[in-house]
C-alpha cells in the first residue's frame, strides 16, 4: 500500500492535463501506463501529493502521419505490436515485441512511459534516437518539439522541463533503409544492457544507435560490409559508460561492439 | 552402529495409489482461487504492523526518539529495542552454534545496542493500515554512532578487522571452525602422482518462495493464550522458539500455519518479525499482522562459500587426497538456522566419492551482510558443485575423460551400506548405473564430435557432469530439527478417515503422498481422506517441513497408524464374514475373503466397531484411532570412536548433465538441454517427486546463471527486488527431463528416501562443468559461480 | 483533498463500487476492498505475476495499476476463470491432471496467460508457450509442467470444438 496521500486526477484531455499539472508541478507525478511511477510509489521511493493519469487523456493512438508514425504517450507496446501504421517500423515492433515482463506488462506499459523515465538501461531511448524521433511535449503554454538525441540527457534525466508532460512521439519512416533492432540482456528478468539499432541503406552504408551502455545513447556510422569497424566505433563511441546494479559499464563497452554487429545483422 | 528394526518391512499389497501418479490434493481449490494463504485471512479488529530497519551496516544505536511517531494519530503503538526487552527474551537459536562449540550472540526482537547489518530492525509501529504504519516510519529518529563494517569473509578473518559482536567469548568474527579430517593428506599427497590446486567462489544467493513471510499474531487476554496464524513450515518447534522468547508456556500458543505459497527453508522460526507481532498482540490485544516484502526477504541470504583445495591424485584418475579449507560468510549472527549450513557444507564432502584422505575445514565467519537464513539444499549444495569441478579438474590433469574420473571414483554398489571420512553411513545406491542412464539421456558419447562440428564454426558448446548427494531426513542432536515425525489416522462411524500428521506442506503436496499410503494400506478411496496440517492444537508433535523428511517420517509415521486402524477392521471383519484374517483382502471400500464374493463394506465395519463395540467388535477397542511415530533407522548420535555422528537416515543422489552453449563476446550462457537421473528410492507418487526436481533444478540454474544477492560497497544490498534478483523465467530454459532409477532405502519402513532438496547444487555443478567444457579452447577457467555474462566474459578477457 | 474515491467496477460479471483510499492499488482493491482474495500478491514490482487479471479484456498486473485508474473497468479474477456449472475450465482441469502448480501461488499469472495465449493461438508449441508465461514466476515447477499443463489443454480444448 502506497504510504501517503495524494490526490487523484484524471484529466480529459491533454490540455487539461498540462493544467492541472502546470498549477503545482512539483509534488505532481503524471502517469502513462503507471509501470514505474506506480511501482516507485508503492516502495516509497516517489512521494507525490497529485497524480495526473493520462488514460483519459486521448493520448493512446498510433497514427501514420506525413511519411511518419505518431505514437500517443499512452500508447502501449501492444497496441505497437498491433497497430497497421506501426508496422513500417520493424525495429520499433521488434522492440515492442520483446519487452520484458509477458504480455500483462506489455499490455499496460507505455512507450512514452518509458521515455520520461529516461532509463538509460532501457530500449526505448536508444530506439527513439536511433530512428530519429522527435518527442512532441506540452505545457500549459503549448507544445514545443524535441529531438530524441536531445530529449535524452543523461541517466533518468530528460529535457523535459517543470510543468511540463509528453504528448506523443513522431518517428520518420526511412525510406529506402532497413531497420534493424537487436537487444542484449543479462537473463530474462534483466533490463536491457545493451541495444542496438541499425539502419542500413541500399549501398550498405549503415548508421547504429547503441542504446542502454553509455549514459545517453550513441550513434555511429559506417559500411554494413566492415561489421569490425562499425563496432570498433560502437565500442569507442562509448565515452560515458553506464553503471548499474545489473552491469557496470566496462562490461557494456566491452560488448557494445558484438551488439552494433548483431544489430546491423538483423536488419539485413 | 545399526540398530535393528522394529518394524516390519511389508508395503500394502493393493497399491492402487502408491507408487502412482494421484493428482494434488484439493487442487481445484488452488485452481479457482479458494485457497487461503495467510495474507488471505482476515480477523476482526486487525492491526498492521511495519519495521523501521538500519540504514548502516554496522553503528550503535545511541538512542531511539519515538515522540514524533507517538503523537501522531496513526500511530497505536511503538517500540524501540529498549522497550521491546521489557516484553521478550532473547530468541532461542534454532540451531545453536554454541551446541557444536561455537559461539553464541543474543537476538532480539529489536536490535537493542548495535546493529550489525543493514536491515536489521531498530524500531516497530502498528497502524491502521499497512501504508499507515510504512508513513509512520518517517517519524522515528534513530541516533547511531556509525561504525566500519566489513563484507567479505576473508576480510573479516584478518586481524583488525571489525569485530562484529562486542559480548563474551567473541574476540574475533569466527563463529565456528569445524575440521573434518581423516587420514593423512600430507602423506597421501607425498606419494600421488599429482596434485593440483585452485580456489573456487559460491556465491550468495537465496530462496525466494512467491508468497513472502507474513504473521497474524492474535493474544487473547481472557484466554491468556495465543493463536498466531503463521507462514510457517515448522509449527511446533516455532511454538517451542517463541515461548521461550515471550514468557509463556507452549500450551499457551496455538500456531495454525495456513496454505502455504513456498517455503525452501526460508520460512522455517527464528525470525525476528515472528515475535513482535506476538508482542504487540499482547500489547493490544488485537491481532497484528505483518506481510513480508520482498525487498526484507531478498536481504536473507545463504551460501558464500571461498573454497581453497588441493587434490592429490594419480595418473589413473584415482583421487586419493582431498584437502579444502573453506570459508562461509554466513552473514550477522541471527536466531535462524542459517548457519547451520555451513556446518553440512563441511560434513558432506566429498560426497558420493572415496577418498582416503581427507582434510576438510569450514570456517564459518560472522559480517555485515544480513543473516543466512536456511535454503533448499541446506549447506550440502555447495559441495556437489565444487566436488564435480575438482573431479572435471582430475580429468583435464590426467586427460581422462570426466565421465570416466567418475566411474573410478565412485563408491561402489556392493560397498553399500559406506561410511564416508566425515562420518556418514550412505545406505544404498548405483552409482555406476546412474551415470551410464544420464549419459545417455543426452547422448554424451555422440557430443564430442558434435562439439568439435560447432567448434569448426566458431561455436563453443559443453557437457557438464555433475553427481549429486542428498543426505536426507535429518536429526540434528540437541536441536529441535527431529529426524522422527508423528501421524494420527482417524476413522469415524462412517467409514471417511482424518489423517493428521506433524510434517507440513509447503506446496509439495506431500499430504496427497501420506494420504496415499493411508488410502492403500486402508483400501479405502484417497478421496475419503481429510488431511489437516499446521495446527499446533490439533495435529500431534511434529517437525514440519525440511530434509526431504515428510514420506520418511511423517509417512512412514501415517502407514503404521492406518496399519493399528486395519488390524481392528481386520479383525471385525473376520468375525462379521466368518473368514480368516490371512484370507481378508482390503481394497476399493470394501473387505473381501479371497477367492470368494463375500465382502463387507469398510464403512459397514466401521459402524459396527462404533456401534456394537460390546456384541460383533467385542474384541477390539473402540475408536478407530491410531497415533504412531517413526523413527527411521540409520541415524546415530553416540559418537563413534573419532567422534563422528549419523544425522541423516537416507541418502539421495542424483546424475545431472547439461548442454550449453556459451557466447564467447558477451559471455551469455545458454543453457540448452537438461536431464537428470534421480534416484530416491522408492516412490510414493512419481508425479511429486520429478515435481520437486524440476522445480530443484531450475532453483540450480538460476544459482549456476544468474541469482545473486549483490551488495553495494556502502552495506546495502543491491539486489533488493526481482528486477535486480533475477530468478529464471520459462523462455530461456529447456525442460528438465528427468529419469529415475530405484534403490530402495534398507533403512525406512517403504523403503523410500528424502526427496526435494536434491538439483540446485546438482544442476548448478552441471552448469558449471559445461560451461567450463565450452571455452576450455580458449584456455579459460571460471572459478565461480554465478556463471553470468560478466563473470564468464571476465573469465575469458582473462585468458586473452 | 478528498479522503475517497469513488469506483465501480464489474468483477466477474458483478457490479461493485466503494469509496476508496486513492492510495490502493488495484490488487489491494481487488482483494481487501472486495474480497476476491484468490488474486496474490508477491512482490509489488511487476515481475511476479502473482496478481494477474483480465481487465477490460486484456491481461494486466495489478499490482501496477492505482484502483482508481480502474475505475469503469470490467474485471476477471482466477475466481471468474470456471464455468458458473461448478466444474473447471479446461485450462485448469490440465493444470490439475498435469501437476502444473505445486504451492498455487503463481496460478493468477499461469492460467490468465494460458488463456490468453490459448485465445490468440490454438496450437501453441513449446517456445510459444514459453514465451506467453514468461512474464511470471514460478518457484515450485521449474515450468516443466505449466508448459504441459498448457500444451494439454490446448489439445483437449482444440479437440472439443
């Protein structure tokens, strides 16, 4: 049982929601699916005194949109499993696919959860980077637009500011490219130690996103036929390593490199 | 030293249900959620409790202020260890290390002067509500003098390094040191061929059951009693522990233990949490209860291990000298029986081999990690794993194949029954055999070229042999873990019979077994059987659940009962047909003369034994009831002449093998077939047995892959919930095939062994020994478990 | 702030409403407010399964899940899983015949996932089984015979139709 109380609220729109959050945002915690907030909560570790549930907000939607994929913030890895439009993006359904927890997780957890959390021992930041998101976030001024490379600041930090909620998250379809998304865990209960996303174009020319082993993910580039290079690069590009209980960061960098290859592998 | 029988060796001759696969008792009950657990129960007027545990691993309290939490209205009562003194004793050590000639350290309820691990309780409020008393917690101000603190075993054996307990007798951080020495390894090694040395870690892990501790202690201050509804695997002697510790007589405590979701050891008495519902009850007379979360139940621990051995052998595989010094970081001192572990770690080396010299010390030392508590395997897990790493270290020495190490080693089948160095009488098994069918099971002949095919591809595949030793049923002299067990069998008017025993279930489903044994040896149908566990008022004494022990007693204790019960129908039944007893038949409900259609229904007999106990049942004595102990043979606590004890009637063992296939740039393990061959003599119910081995093994790949109870370096534990303790899940396992092989038990009435603990230390030891078989060429060694992507990846930049 | 919220709820066909303490979770409601105790609880973090329901159809955790988040919704517990006629549902007919539970506590997670899995793919082999109950703990069965127990029923629930 949580151990203090707060104030429960569940806002019809987004813009009612950037409200209610832009009156006290300091003691308020918004919630997608609630995975982690919820959980956070209940160990005591988060104290709010309001929570702002997002699930009437109309954020939950999946749409094709100018050549790319919007994903509300409360749009679930299920629903990305199951969506027509989310099918352009293998790598974004891979992932989704594979999050860890069964389907009673993957039911309920939210992409855009994930995001705000910032995680770096996770899938989606390395993802969203990798495919060149932009994350659309609003305050009770209105909406501004942050790129995903940008948007991820550093070990459970984002660039969202007070007072300020996800909306959704904008990912370009990219033409002409494959997608490839390989994810390396420790076990099966394991976060994720380290990802790798991969585009590669029709010359072979291919662009990784290490995920999940530097503090904020890292992207290299080079030649779909020098796997060897491409992962020296990885494993070079790995300038903050992260450091967790699962793993510490030496151990990411070492393997960094076997995952860019795995990642490039898997798209072609 | 034997003592001869004085039982008579018959199995019931219909067996309809022993040795069958009869389904789980009550299962639809389990199914459709009716089941109650003790988090389930709801009493009037309930109270919750919650714990304010040390943020420092090491600090004296210097005083506990609870005005602030007091003037709270949510606050019904609070204590700090001062307080607490004034209402209980020290807890009774389950196991006491003094009893073997260790040292002693009072527990309490409430830590009272020092703490000694993060963790460890300073203070304790009830609430309303849970989340009440967890926010009440805030309001307790706690002023500690921090101390150093040490972690690792070695380090805490050095000199000047903290010393942990400040009372009598502790001047430095060993708890015991037990030696278990015969022959003479210097000599043995002398005149060896060879020697060898290396060092192998097992590392902390832990039981991790589904449904955590929980208590509902209720006192009732007309009655001057208490009724405590415990998670509990051992009732009665968790009444003995907390009488003791509470000021009261045991007659004054009835402990109902109710469903219980999983135990493997960690839900046997000693726990602090036990008795301070019990004191707040008293306090309030209210019920209170307390639900463990996980985060307090991943902080008990079991198993670290530093073995250091030397193994003298000759150029023919044969081991003739065996030399392991070993630490066990056992943690702070606590009143479970934890720590006993390490005394059985020492006493089971070297496991199913003969080996003429043996000089084999545990060292048990006290740190500031949180307490051992007991777990699945109890201390003799550990040394399957490091005797099949030394056997596997033979064979790459000598060159001989591993298997082969095995066969020359083992203890023979007509050697049986053999008394190891360390004193224990193994009663029977083939060991031989039981390698030849596991080898099979995987095809071990056919794997070195399918090795060598994937090698040529860059792909590093291993086998893994690991033989496992279960000694089974323990009686630990001067403790209260009794090697005997006790059963009622009861049959009413009407002909339905009540089985009570003393030994519990934790989910095993060992009342369908015993039931069992009653249904066959009563010919009557196991639905017609009520089996009631747990309950201190009505069951007889008993030990409840550890050691494989619940067919080997608390059945064996059930078929002597239903036996007194049969011989009064018996008789009754002769009369009523005109029959000879020698010609009475009992099977399906019914007494039958062989041969002929007279028969009479079990039910009808019994009537008449209640009925017409002065004209048909004149010659027997009413009711149908029957209580009976067992005491299994082969246990013997006059020492012998070097002063060795027999703690264990029945020897289990087991043949485990594993295929993996290690990926040599992350270092993952996939672990990709599993079998094993066990044998535990004869079997009650197949289905139950391979039960408990799957579900033993799978503990064993997740001790062998990745479980681990890591600590950060400031004392606090790092892995304080599953997303850090990763247990195994269903899609990165195979199955575990499991093959039996029968040598019965000379020694117990069925013939039957303890069954349940035997697969974490076998499969883990498998694991190991593939792992190490699959980068063998790139000249790696993993000389620890777990073996996780980083310690084997380690292992191989080590070699580079 | 108000101390209460307001929920209904369906749980297994009933309708149900409370005033709540917004600080329960939808397992705590589940069982304490309502009492459909047959739903477990064992580590609060969402990696056990131990708490598995249906909600609004789909399977979910609810130990991750604030009550009053699900306020409006349609609930299945394990106590809805049997048919009204008193027998069992297939699916726990082979988890009885199979031995696939031994404690019973992880059964909330084990059967909702059988049957999710069971709904969307008949014949589900090995891996895919596997795959559908990884989201849940068990520390009794090592899996070995929740993976039967599923491929059992499946069979006999194809086999019926």
């Amino acid at each position: 049982m949580i151990k203090n109380r707060f104030q429960y609220l569940a806002p019809t729109s987004v813009e009612e929601a950037a409200n209610l959050l832009a009156a006290s945002p300091g003691d308020t915690e918004v919630i997608g699916g609630g995975t982690w907030v919820v959980v956070e909560m209940t160990a005591g570790d988060r104290d709010p005194r309001r929570v702002i549930d997002l699930k009437n907000a109309g954020l939950r939607y999946i749409r094709e949109e100018k050549g790319a994929v919007v994903i509300g913030a409360r749009a679930t890895y299920t629903d990305v499993v199951r969506s027509a439009a989310a099918a352009k993006l293998p790598a974004l359904v891979a992932m989704a696919a594979g999050v860890t927890g069964g389907g009673q997780l993957r039911n309920r957890a939210t992409l855009g959860g994930s995001a705000c959390y910032g995680n770096p021992s996770s899938d989606v930041p390395g993802l969203l980077v990798g495919l060149g998101a932009t994350l659309t976030v609003r305050s009770a001024g209105g909406t501004r637009s942050i790129a995903a490379a940008d948007f991820f600041t550093g070990p459970l930090r984002t660039a969202l500011q007070t007072g300020e909620l996800l909306e959704s998250m904008t990912i370009p379809v990219p033409a002409g490219m494959k997608q490839g998304y390989y994810k390396f865990k420790l076990a099966e209960s394991s976060w994720p130690i380290c990802t790798g996303t991969a585009l590669v174009g029709a010359d072979g020319s291919a662009t990784v996103t290490i995920g999940a082993a530097n503090c904020r993910p890292v992207t290299v580039t080079g030649s779909a036929s020098d796997l060897d290079g491409l992962a020296r690069a990885a494993e070079a590009a790995i300038t903050s390593p992260f450091s967790d209980t699962l793993a510490d960061g030496e151990y990411r960098k070492q393997i960094a490199g076997a995952i860019a290859k795995r990642a490039v592998k898997a798209a072609v | 030293m034997s003592v001869a029988s004085p039982y008579p060796k018959a199995v019931p001759e219909a067996n309809r249900y022993i040795g069958q696969r009869s389904r789980k008792l009550k299962g639809d009950q389990f199914l459709t959620g009716k089941t109650e657990y003790v988090n389930d129960l709801e009493l009037l007027g309930t109270v919750h409790m919650s714990v304010l545990r040390s943020p420092h691993p090491h600090a004296r309290i210097r005083n506990v202020d609870l005005s602030r939490v007091r003037q709270d209205p949510r606050c019904i009562s609070a204590l700090d260890g001062e307080e607490a003194k004034q209402h209980a004793d020290p807890i009774p050590h389950f196991i006491s290390a003094a009893v073997f000639g260790g040292k002693y350290n009072d527990v309490r309820v409430i830590a009272t002067g020092k703490v000694t691990y993060r963790g460890q309780i300073v203070a304790a409020v009830v609430a309303p509500s849970r989340g009440d008393a967890d926010a009440l917690l805030d309001l307790i101000d706690v002023d500690y003098e921090v101390l150093p603190f040490v972690l690792d075993g070695d380090e805490a054996l050095e000199p000047g390094a903290p010393l942990l307990y400040d009372t009598e007798g502790w001047e430095d951080n060993v708890v015991i040191r037990i030696p278990f020495v015969e022959g003479d390894f210097d000599a043995a090694a002398a005149g060896a061929d060879h020697t060898l040395e290396d060092t192998f870690y097992h590392h902390r892990y832990s039981t991790q059951p589904i449904e955590t501790r929980g208590y509902i202690a209720s006192w009732d201050p007309r009655a001057e009693a208490y009724t405590l509804h415990f998670a509990t695997q051992n009732p009665h002697p968790l009444r003995w522990v907390l009488s003791a510790a509470l000021r009261v007589s045991e007659a004054q405590i009835r402990i109902i233990a109710p469903t219980i979701g999983g135990g493997f050891g960690l839900k046997m008495p000693g726990h602090p949490e036990e008795g301070l519902t019990c004191v707040f009850s008293r306090i309030l007379g209210k019920p209170v209860k307390w639900i463990e979360e996980r985060d307090e139940a991943l902080l008990l621990g079991a198993r670290e291990h530093f073995h250091r051995f030397k193994v003298a052998f000759n150029a023919d595989g044969k081991i003739v000298g065996l030399r392991n010094h070993f630490t066990a970081n056992v943690g702070s001192i606590s009143a479970c029986p934890g720590w006993g572990m390490a005394f059985l770690a020492g006493l089971s080396f070297p496991t199913g081999y003969k080996i003429p010299a043996t000089d084999v010390v545990v060292t048990a030392v006290t740190t500031n990690k949180a307490p051992w508590q007991a777990a699945r395997g109890y201390g003799k897990e550990g040394p399957q794993i490091v005797m099949e790493r030394i056997i596997d270290l033979v064979a790459e020495a000598t060159g001989i194949d591993p298997a082969e190490v095995r066969r020359r080693n083992f203890i023979n089948k007509d050697e049986f029954p053999y008394k190891t160095n360390s004193g224990l009488n193994i009663d029977s098994g083939d060991y031989h055999q039981a390698l030849e069918t596991a080898l099979k099971l995987l095809d071990y002949d056919g794997f070195k070229a399918k090795q060598a095919a994937a090698l040529a591809e860059g792909r590093h595949i291993g086998f893994g042999i690991a033989f496992e030793l279960t000694p089974e049923s323990a009686d630990i002299p001067g403790t209260i873990v009794g090697g005997y067990d006790t059963s009622t069998v009861k049959m009413d008017p009407s002909g339905k019979v009540t089985l009570l025993t003393g030994v519990t279930t934790p989910g095993s489903g060992n009342d369908g077994g015993i039931a069992q044994i009653v249904a066959d040896t009563l010919g009557v149908d196991l639905d017609g059987i009520t089996v009631i566990q747990g309950d201190t008022d009505i069951c007889p004494y008993g030990f409840g659940n550890y050691s494989g022990r619940s067919m080997v007693s608390g059945g064996n204790a059930a078929l002597l009962a239903a036996r007194d019960i049969r011989v009064k129908l018996s008789k009754v039944a002769a009369f009523m047909l005109e029959a000879a007893e020698d010609d009475l038949v009992f099977d399906q409900g019914k007494i039958s003369v062989a041969g002929t259609d007279k028969a009479v229904a079990i039910k009808d007999v019994a009537n008449v034994i209640y009925t017409l106990a002065f004209a048909t049942a004149h010659m027997v004595e009413p009711p149908l009831e029957a209580t009976r102990v067992y005491k299994p043979d082969n246990i013997v606590h006059f020492p012998d002449e070097k002063g060795r004890i027999q703690p264990y009637p029945t020897y289990s063992n087991a043949v485990h093998v594993a295929i993996v296939e290690v990926d040599t740039e992350t270092g993952k393990v996939d672990l990709q077939r599993f079998g094993v061959l066990h044998d535990c003599g004869n079997m009650i119910n197949p289905m139950f047995v391979e039960g408990q081995m799957h579900g033993a093994a799978v503990m064993g790949f997740g001790a062998a892959l990745s479980e681990e109870c890591k600590y950060n370096a400031d004392g606090s534990l790092a892995a304080d919930r599953f997303k850090t303790y990763m247990m195994q899940r269903a899609n990165e396992i195979p199955m575990v095939e499991v093959e039996h092989q029968v040598t019965p038990s000379p020694f117990t009435l069925l013939g039957v062994k303890g069954a349940g603990e035997a697969g974490v230390g076998g499969a883990a030891g498998a694991i190991i020994n593939a792992v190490n078989d699959a980068i063998r060429p790139t000249g790696a060694r993993l000389r620890r478990t777990p073996a996780s992507p980083i310690h084997v990846l380690a292992a191989l930049k080590e070699a580079q | 702030m108000s101390d209460t919220i307001h929920i209904e709820l369906t749980i297994n066909g009933a309708a149900k409403s409370a005033d709540i303490d917004p600080r329960l979770l939808l397992v705590e409601a589940i069982r304490d407010t309502f009492g459909y105790k047959g739903t477990h609880i064992g580590c609060l973090t969402g990696d056990c399964g131990a708490c598995t329901i249906e909600l609004n159809g789909e399977i979910e955790k609810s130990c991750l899940v604030l009550a009053a988040s699900a306020d409006g919704g349609e609930i299945r517990t394990i106590e809805g899983i049997a048919p009204d006629d008193g027998g069992l549902h297939p699916v726990q007919q082979a988890f009885w015949d199979e031995y696939g539970f031994q404690c019973g506590y992880c059964l909330p997670g084990m059967l909702f996932a059988a049957l999710d899995l069971i709904e969307s793919n008949p014949t589900p082999d090995e891996a895919q089984i596997r795959h559908a109950i990884s989201g849940n703990y068990c520390r009794c069965t090592g899996y070995n015979n929740i993976v039967t127990s599923i491929q059992t029923a499946a069979q006999r629930m194809a086999a019926a139709k």
